[in-house]
C-alpha cells in the first residue's frame, strides 16, 4: 500500500531511512514495530510522562499530614545526628 505522509521534518526521515538500512529491514516493518511498541507503552503507560505528573499519586493519603511532618523532623535529626 502506498501512503504520504505530510510534515515530516527532513532530518528525521534521513534518520528513519538510516535506521531502517542500518537494522537490514524494510521502511514499513520499521514503522510497523514502531507502531507495536508505542501502543504497548501506552498500554503500560512507560514513558507516559502527562501520566507520571497529572495521573492518580499511589502515596497521596497513606500517610497524614501530621504523620508526614513528625517523620520528616525524625529523619533530620537522624541525619543531623551524623554530622
């Protein structure tokens, strides 16, 4: 099938050319394996970086703020306690 693709930035076409020649494999496979491997990190969100900022705090409630303040004035006197 044959498709255009427009507003590719020169250098980065030379460089998916590059890629493609430098691996011994067709345009289409490279891009086909990209394709895969973007879906599959979007499936586990690896390198979703909107995900790691914006996205649901695994830590957010375990502990209270109070509980929070106290540890903190613990570890500092644990590591004032080394200089």
């Amino acid at each position: 099938m044959d498709v255009c693709i427009k507003n590719i930035n020169d250098e980065s076409w030379r460089f998916f050319k590059a890629e493609s020649a430098r691996n011994g494999i067709k345009m289409g496979q490279l891009f086909d394996s990209l394709v895969k491997e973007h879906i599959r990190n979007k499936k586990t969100k690896i390198g979703n970086a909107r995900e790691i900022l914006f996205g649901k705090k695994t830590l957010k409630g375990v502990l209270t703020r109070k509980e929070f303040k106290d540890t903190r004035k613990e570890f500092r006197k644990d590591f004032e306690s080394f200089n």
